[in-house]
C-alpha cells in the first residue's frame, strides 16, 4: 500500500521544527510501524537526505523506547500496544498519517521524533525504589502476601515508563506514570517501609520537573500501552494525602 | 514540611475536590429550599423567614461558602495555567480517547457559572436587577420571595439565562462529581464506573430539580397568589 506521511522534523533541540510530507511506497501490511519507518528512512538515505530519527529498541513492546504520536493518539489508535507492535494492516491504502513527538514541557524533543525523557529517570530516582542492604536471594514466598494485593501490584508493575500518559494527557500529567509506582511499591511488604517518604519525594520531584496536573479526563489510561488503569492515581493520592498529614 | 512549601499538585486536586464538595452539598441545600415553592407562597416564605433568623448560624454558613468558592477558584486558576504551561507546542493532528466535553470545559463552564451566581445574588438576594419584583411584602408584611420569584420567571429572558447557567453548572458536576472522589482518594477499579454513574445521576436530578421552578412558572403551572399581578 501507499501512504503520505506528515512527520515532524526538528534538527536539534534549538531548531524550529516543522511537519514534512513523505510519501511511503510499497508498504506490505504486516509490517510493523516501525519496519514502515524504516523502509522510509532507507529510501531517504539513497536519496542522500537525513533520515527520520526516532526512539526504539526492543520492537516487541517490552522496553518502552518507541514513541510515537500517530494521529493524534500515543502508539496509534490500537488498544493496548505499544507502536513496535502496531501493524500497518490497521491502515488503508491512502491513508495519510500524522506522526509527531510526544508533547510536553518536561519532555523537550531532542531530534525529529526523539524527546528526552530522562524526567522520568529523575522522578524514580526520588523514591521509586525499595532500599535494602545486599545479600542473598530470599526464599521464595518467605514473605506471605495477599494475592489480591501482589496482583495488583503486578497490574501496576506493567508500566514499561514510555511517556504515552504524558503524551495523551491534555494537560501533560505523569500521575499514571508515578501513581503506578507509588501503589506498586506501596502494595508490597518490601516496599511499605518507605512509602511515605517515597510518595512525597517522587511527587514533588514530579511537580518540579513542570508536569501538569490531573484534571481526570482519563486519556493516560486509555492510551496506555499497558492498559494500566487510573486506580492507581487514586491509590497515590490516598497514599499522598496520608503521608502529608502524618508530616 | 511539603505542605510548608508551595501546595504540590496532588493538595491542590484535594482542595478542588474538598471545596467543590462543599459548593455541591449548597447546591443540594438550596435546591431542596426552593423545592418549597411548590407547597405554596406561605412554605416558602416561612423558609425564607427562618432562614433570616438563623442569625449567627447563617453568617458561618455565608463565610465557609465564601472561603470554599475562593479557594476553589484560585486553586483552579493556578491549575490551568500550570496545565496550559506543561505543553507548550500543542499537536499539529489532535485526537482524544475517552474524555468527555464536560472534563474539557470546566474551567469555562465554571466561569459561566460564577458569572450567574454574581447576577443571581444581584437578583434576589441583594435585590438591585429587578427592584420593583423584589421588595413586596406578603399579608404578614414579611419580604414576599414567592411572589419575587413568580414575577421574576415570567420574564423570558430570566428564564433562559437561569436555564443556560444550570445546563453549564450540571455540566460542571457531571464531571466533578466522579472527579472529587478520583482527587480525593476514594476510587478504585470497582468504584470507578460507580461514581462515574451516580455523578451523571445526581447532576441530572438537580439539572431538572432546579429547571423545573422556572418552567413550572413559566407555563403558569405555578401562578402568583391571588390578586398578584403588576
Ligand atoms: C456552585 C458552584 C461550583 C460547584 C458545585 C463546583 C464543583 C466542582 C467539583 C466537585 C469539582 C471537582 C474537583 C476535583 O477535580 O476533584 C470541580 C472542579 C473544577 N471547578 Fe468547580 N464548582 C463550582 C464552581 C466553580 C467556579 C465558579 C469555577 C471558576 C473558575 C470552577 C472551576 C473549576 C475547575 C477549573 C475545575 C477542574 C479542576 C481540576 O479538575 O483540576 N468551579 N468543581
Ligand atoms: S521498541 Fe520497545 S516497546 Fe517499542
């Protein structure tokens, strides 16, 4: 199939920027995106002209690299996938296809489809984490919990941190990002030990790097590759106002 | 030692979820009071009258309204304007999932709203838009709200500009309803669509509670007492 591509181009983090067309030839349908990116950028690369630079690494939806605003939505419109694993059988022949960088203050595009996410890398610096002194590997279910609980603690340990929230929120919010890992650790005896430390460090580290706030349209958990649910964002402002409160 | 500091995001969303309850359970208490216009002019004047005795009672009543819609107000607006600033280049193709017109229009249906209640309180509570419907007396020579408000919705244009506030208001609480419980902790994955629901319900039994005075007069299913007409 053939397609017209709108693709946001952006030499370096100074530069303008601005949406070029390209036409993508001879698309086979069971490409993946990203496989139709590459067709393109090869295409580009005879002509003598700078290929689309984008983030990606895995290609099975598992590392979280891939970034891609596809008309309008994180990783296309496909439920539950990341844009690794979305198939151009989802497009038609004549389609015409918008494709542009997440969007936000905390997360500055870097080049073309590329942004720096390394916001995220901050905010779980600050707390999202379990300490604990080295040693050996503990026994297998030494420590009971509920299985309701490590459920959803699983549930929550899905986000692969690829920024689709931030991107779909219209305000630019990283609640579902941090509410995830503030209700995973929260959830599990290991990490109840700092969970009041943990929520205030990584919200306030989440609010200095310019996040916006949760007006609950609800757009992260529909975007989201993981499908990880806005339960979560509850779950941390449970978590939040307790540990304000005790302060 | 955060609180101290500037109010993070999460103590701003429990303020507009804390203070947005506040001004709903007013909504619900005031539409109950004017629910009495249909047991007669007596009904509701004597709530009238009670209300003016309450005295001391009212004035805390008054003040914790105040307090709630300033702070909801101006935690509001600092909201917006942090939203507005975390994307500065907007998306050149823009798409939504799941939300709604409601959660995307608060802050002007919001707007809309403050602006009516300042007209509204002109109106009838300081009695300065319409004086000549708004300082009679009744037979026990008491301020007649009754006959204030029968007048009052006979007028088209009053009418419409109520009814268009409430369609804005209910709008507003469609969506702050379920939000409130989101901000403020209360949901999880059970109680999601629960409280989506119940705010959807409940802003719809007030919508048409409230639509229902102006119309009801209006069409002359409520009249002004005997002998009342200007
Ligand atoms: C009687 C009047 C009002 C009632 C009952 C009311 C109720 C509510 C409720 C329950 C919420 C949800 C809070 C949350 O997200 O947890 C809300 C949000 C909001 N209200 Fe109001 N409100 C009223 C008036 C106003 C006014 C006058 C403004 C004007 C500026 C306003 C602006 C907003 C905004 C912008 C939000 C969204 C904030 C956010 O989600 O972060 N509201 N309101
Ligand atoms: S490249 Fe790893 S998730 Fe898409």
């Amino acid at each position: 199939m053939n397609l017209t591509l709108k693709v946001w181009r952006q030499k370096h983090k100074e530069d303008q920027g601005l949406m070029v067309t390209y036409e993508a030839k001879d698309i086979n349908s069971h490409m993946s995106f990203l496989e139709m990116l590459d067709v393109v950028n090869e295409d580009l690369i005879k002509k003598g002209e700078e290929p689309i630079a984008f983030d990606h690494d895995c290609r099975e939806g598992i590392c979280g690299a891939c970034s891609l605003m596809i008309n309008g939505v994180p990783h296309g419109s496909e439920k539950g996938i990341t844009a690794c694993q979305l198939h151009m059988r989802h497009f038609k022949d004549g389609d015409v296809i918008y494709i542009e960088p997440w969007r936000a203050r905390a997360f500055p595009v870097i080049k073309d489809l590329i942004v720096d996410r390394s916001a995220f890398d901050r905010i779980i610096q600050s707390g999202g984490f379990v300490s604990a002194t080295t040693g050996g590997v503990p026994d297998a279910n030494a420590i009971p919990i509920a299985k309701p609980d490590s459920d959803s603690a699983m549930d929550a340990a899905a986000c692969i941190g690829c920024g689709a929230c931030v991107a779909a929120c219209p305000n630019a919010s990283a609640m579902l990002f941090v509410g995830a890992k503030v209700s995973q650790l929260a959830l599990l005896p290991q990490g109840k030990i700092e969970r009041e430390q943990r929520v205030l460090n990584m919200v306030r580290t989440m609010d200095e790097e310019n996040f916006g706030n949760c007006t609950n349209h609800f757009e992260c958990e529909a975007a989201c590759p993981k499908e990880i649910s806005v339960q979560y964002i509850a779950q941390m402002n449970r978590e939040y106002l307790r540990a304000a409160a005790k302060q | 030692m955060t609180c101290v500091q500037k109010p993070s995001s999460i103590v701003k969303k429990a303020v507009m979820g804390l203070t947005g309850l506040v001004l709903f359970g007013f909504i619900v208490g005031h539409l109950i009071g004017n629910l009495l216009i249909y047991a007669g002019p007596e009904a509701l004047n004597g709530y009238a009258l009670t209300l003016r005795h309450l005295g001391e009672l009212l004035w805390v009543a008054r003040i914790v309204l105040l307090a709630a819609v300033g702070a909801h107000i101006l935690t509001a607006m600092s909201l917006v304007r942090e939203n507005r600033r975390a994307r500065p280049t907007p998306y050149q193709f823009q798409d939504t999932i799941q939300t709604t017109y409601a959660a995307r229009t608060m802050a002007v249906s919001g707007l809309v709203v403050l602006a009516y209640i300042i007209y509204h309180l002109l109106h009838f509570t300081f009695r300065v838009t319409n004086p000549h419907l708004s300082h009679l007396t009744d037979a026990n020579g008491h301020h007649d709200v009754y006959r204030m408000v029968v007048f009052s919705f006979q007028n088209p244009w009053i009418c419409a500009s109520y009814i268009f506030a409430l369609t804005l208001l209910c709008m507003h609480l469609n969506h702050g309803l379920a939000s409130a419980a989101q901000s403020l902790g209360a949901n999880n994955q059970k109680w999601e669509p629960r409280f989506k629901k119940a705010g959807c319900i409940i802003s719809l039994i007030i919508y048409l509670g409230y639509i229902s005075i102006p119309i009801a007069i209006y069409t002359g299913i409520i009249k002004a007492v005997p002998g009342g007409h200007l």
